[in-house]
C-alpha cells in the first residue's frame, strides 16, 4: 500500500473540513415544513388594521417550523402589528396572555426564534433606517398556522419576521405613510 505525502494528507484534511463546514451550513439553513390551502375569512372576521393581510381561498401558503440562526445582527423584515385589544394581532399575547398598547416597544417574533417561548419577555436590539430601538418580546408570529379563527384568518407568518408596535416603528423613525415593512438587523439586548 502506498503511503501519502505531509501534502496530500494536508490536502485530505482541509477538503474533509470544507466538506464538514458545507454539511453544517446546511444543517442551519431553514426551510419550508409544509404548506397549508386559505380558507376565506367569514365577513367581519379579519382585521385588516395595518395593512394585514386576509387568507386568500385555495392559495397556498408556505410554513416553517424554523427561523434563520440568530448570531449576533440577524437580518429580518419589520412588520407593523397592534397588540392591543381589537388590533390585528388578534388574541392577548403568547407570553403573558397580556395585550399591550400601541405606545409601548413590543414585537412577535417567527416561530423558530419565538423558541417555544424561551425569548418571552427578553429585549431585543432592533436596527433600521439609519436608528435603534429596544423592544420586549411579548409574542409569537406563528410561521407553522393561519387561515382559521386563532390567527385572525390571517396567513402563516414567513420565517423572519419581527412584529412590531406602532412605539417601535416611531423610534426608528418612519413616517406613518411608510409603515408596513422594511428590512432591519435584530439582536439580543
């Protein structure tokens, strides 16, 4: 049997580590988990505050039981949200069974950062149009449900989200008439 050189066993370790760190990255990358048919909403049962938007029936909807990794500043789109009773985001929050005012800095987070609860009641650092701001999480966005009762008829939320209060888009100071989404960095406090 022929022996290997200092060179090519070198060369044998560095493409097995490149293979090894390609299978992790892998492993991180979230995808889809599924989808589920719209449901049309019963008249009067979606709140369309915000911009919400209503399951469309027969449409598809991806869902997700995963969000991308959080390391350090992890990219995310800012959605606007009322947590208040009769807002669009529907019951009390998932934390505290709470609802909370428009004037305080609250988000939701996707499910698979929500972490079945493990980020309830955590600040997180949040990063957009040129300012910052500290928001509590109070609750989840629900990427793996919607189109029924629970979620408002709302569809499923994509993979990374952060649902904020009004208090939270004021402090990154976006004008009212731009409020709906935009792209942020978010991170624990």
């Amino acid at each position: 049997m022929k022996k290997m050189t200092y060179c090519q066993s070198t060369l044998l370790l560095f493409f097995l580590f490149l293979a090894l760190s390609c299978l992790e990255a892998q492993a991180h990358k979230c995808t889809p988990n599924g989808r589920l048919k719209g449901k049309k909403p019963p008249p009067g049962r979606c709140n369309q505050q915000n911009d919400s938007d209503c399951c469309i029936e027969g449409k598809m909807y991806t869902t997700y039981n995963c969000s991308p990794p959080v390391s350090g500043p992890t990219k995310a789109v800012l959605t606007l949200n009322s947590f208040e009773k009769g807002g669009d985001g529907g019951g009390p929050s998932e934390c505290d069974m709470k609802y909370h005012s428009d004037e305080t800095p609250v988000v939701a987070l996707s499910t698979g950062w929500f972490n079945h609860k493990k980020r309830c009641h955590n600040n997180i650092t949040i990063r957009g149009n040129g300012h910052k701001v500290v928001a509590m999480v109070v609750d989840e966005c629900d990427s793996t449900k919607g189109c029924d009762a629970a979620h408002d008829f709302q569809p499923p939320c994509s993979n990374n989200i952060v649902d904020a209060s009004k208090a939270v888009w004021k402090a990154l100071k976006v004008p009212e008439s731009d409020r709906g989404w935009i792209n942020i960095v978010w991170s624990e406090a």
